[in-house]
C-alpha cells in the first residue's frame, strides 16, 4: 500500500481492502494465508506505509512452519486456558451486558466478559443496515474476523462505486458514515493488544499481528476513511 497521498483514492480503496481481508482471515484461522503474507515480507512493507514505526519482525520469516503457527493461533483464541484470549469484544468490556445470561462454564454470570454481550449488538446493527452477513468468526458478530471482514466488505463496495464513475455521492457518504462508526467499534482492539502481547511471549507472531492490526485500524480511522473528502 503506497503511501496515501500518492496514490488514486480507488487505488487506495482496493489497497485498504486488501489488507481488511488479509487481517480478517488470519484472525479467522487462516493460517495458510498469514504465512504467504509473512513469507512475501507483506507486513513490512505495509508498515513502511504507516506513520508510526512498527516493529514486524515477527511478521517475517523466509519459510513459516504452518503446524506450529496453527497451534499458536488456537492455544491464544481457540481452546479455552492459561493463555487463551478471546477474539471478541464482549469479552473486553469492563461492565457487564444489561441482559445477558449465560450457563458458559467460563462465564460467572453477571460478570463483564460474557459471549454475546452488547457490543455484539451494536456491531450486528451496523451489520443489519447493509444486510452484511459475515462468513468469518465462527458466528460471533464481534468477533475480530467478522469485525474486519465488515470493513473489507464496505471498503470494497466503495471503492466499486467510486470505480463506476456515476454520481453515488450518498451511497459512498453512507458507507463511510459505517467505516467510521465500524472502526469506533473495534476501539476494544486496544485491550486485545496488551492481553494478547502479555501471553504470546514466544514466538511473538500474534501479539505483532493485533499490534499491526491497531495501529492499521488507528491510521484508516484517522487518514484512509477521509481521504479525498
């Protein structure tokens, strides 16, 4: 991705999509994706696009062992533990959802954290304007695939209309209005950097890859969504 103001804002539309989907299916399990990415150098070369420096060395490697990234990605946000941290907004919020109940043996109800909670909500009612169905994140609206897969989806129909060249002033100001409310969403991602950077202490590839994915979502918030207002 070149930097901003270099580029055709449907040149940087696609750009933006591209690496929504990238994040998304890596947070969806995707291994295989992310370890393309990290062999081709992807991440780097993002982050050079950024302004804030990012340390992806991590993110780098000449041949990554898929098996033990697989492991990584389920010991931290599939399999419930020492280390796990779920890949959810409800889980991050400090008070607990107004209704909610839950007989999850890892929930004590009335506890902030629960599946489900009203961040969910929130998120599924962005998803509802555009009747946005997400196929990533295990059925969680909030989970992080899902999260960012409704910003692949909303960049990627932008950049459509603005490719089209008619006058869909409107359409595009409305989709914008989602991107901006979308990423004010995933201001919990926040909270999924430290947890996530205090257990993978390792190998470190997922605790740089929710940093990637900060920063990212606080540069578009800030700069790719207003570009060429």
């Amino acid at each position: 991705m070149a930097n901003a103001s270099t580029v055709e804002p449907v040149a940087l539309l696609q750009a933006r999509a591209h690496v929504y989907d990238l994040l998304s299916a890596a947070f969806d399990g995707d291994v295989a994706v992310l370890a393309k990415a990290m062999e081709d150098d992807v991440f780097a070369r993002l982050a050079d696009t950024l302004p804030t420096e990012i340390d992806t060395d991590a993110l780098t490697a000449a041949t990554v062992d898929t098996e033990a990234l697989a492991y990584g990605y389920d010991n931290l946000f599939e399999v419930p533990g020492p280390n796990f941290v779920p890949p959810f907004a409800s889980a991050h919020r400090s008070d607990p959802s107004e209704q909610f109940e839950s007989d999850s043996p890892y929930h004590e109800e009335g506890a902030a954290g629960e599946l489900l909670g009203d961040p969910a909500a929130e998120i599924a009612e962005l998803y509802a304007r555009v009747d946005f169905h997400p196929e990533r994140g295990e059925g969680i609206p909030d989970h992080l695939a899902a999260e960012l897969e409704f910003m692949y989806a909303l960049v990627t129909q932008e950049a459509h209309l603005r490719a089209d060249g008619d006058d869909h002033d409107e359409e595009v100001a409305a989709l914008r209005d989602l991107q901006r409310n979308a990423l004010t969403q995933l201001g919990w991602l926040d909270d999924l950097d430290e947890a996530v950077g205090d257990r993978d202490t390792v190998e470190g590839v997922f605790a740089a890859l929710v940093r990637f994915t900060r920063v990212f979502c606080a540069w578009d918030a800030r700069d790719g969504v207003e570009f060429d207002c």
